[in-house]
C-alpha cells in the first residue's frame, strides 16, 4: 500500500477511529486536539483543541462524536457536531472515567 502522508507527527495518538461512509478518521491525540482526517488527500478537514483519550462516533449520525479527554478534575464526556466544532453539543459529568464510549 502506498502512504499517502503522516499526521501529527509531533504528537502520538490516544484514540482513532473511522467514520462511516467516509474516507475520514478521527483522531484523538495527546496534545488536546481532536480531528477529522481525510485519508484521501491527507488534510485535517476539522479540528478542536479538545482532548479526547476516548471517542466514539455515532452510528446514525457520523458527523456526531463523543469524547471522554481523561481530566480527573473534570470528568466530562463531551458530544460534538462535526459541522459545528467550536462548542460541545451537550457535556455529560460522570463520577469516574469512563474505560469506553459507545451509542
């Protein structure tokens, strides 16, 4: 298989995962930002300086992701909208940090 390009190589990588119907991953990375990647052309196609040690992307919705960014001070689980990534959708506090998300 030919690479087609390196991402982030400054940064290593919590979580990934493919969103359906696409050709993007998202990318939870250990210096707090989160992206959407196309692995066609290799260009981040949105992203937010928001951890997420943890992600999961919703199987009716694919522009919608959950992200867990393991602060023990602020154990919030975060939804998103791809479409719109400046704010959560809607924050979720949980007592403990959650091992995985799913819908």
């Amino acid at each position: 298989a030919e690479v087609r390009g390196e991402w982030f190589n400054d940064e290593g990588c919590h979580s990934v995962a493919w969103v359906p119907g696409s050709g993007n991953l998202v990318v939870g990375g250990f210096a707090k930002w989160t992206r959407f990647v196309d692995v066609r052309s290799g260009e981040s196609v949105s992203h937010v300086r928001s951890g997420s040690q943890i992600l999961s992307i919703d199987p009716l919705n694919p522009s919608r992701i959950a992200t867990f960014g393991g602060e023990r001070d602020d154990p919030t689980i975060k939804v998103w909208d791809k479409r719109w990534f400046q704010e959560p959708l809607m924050l979720i506090h949980v007592p403990s940090q959650p091992k995985s998300l799913a819908w």
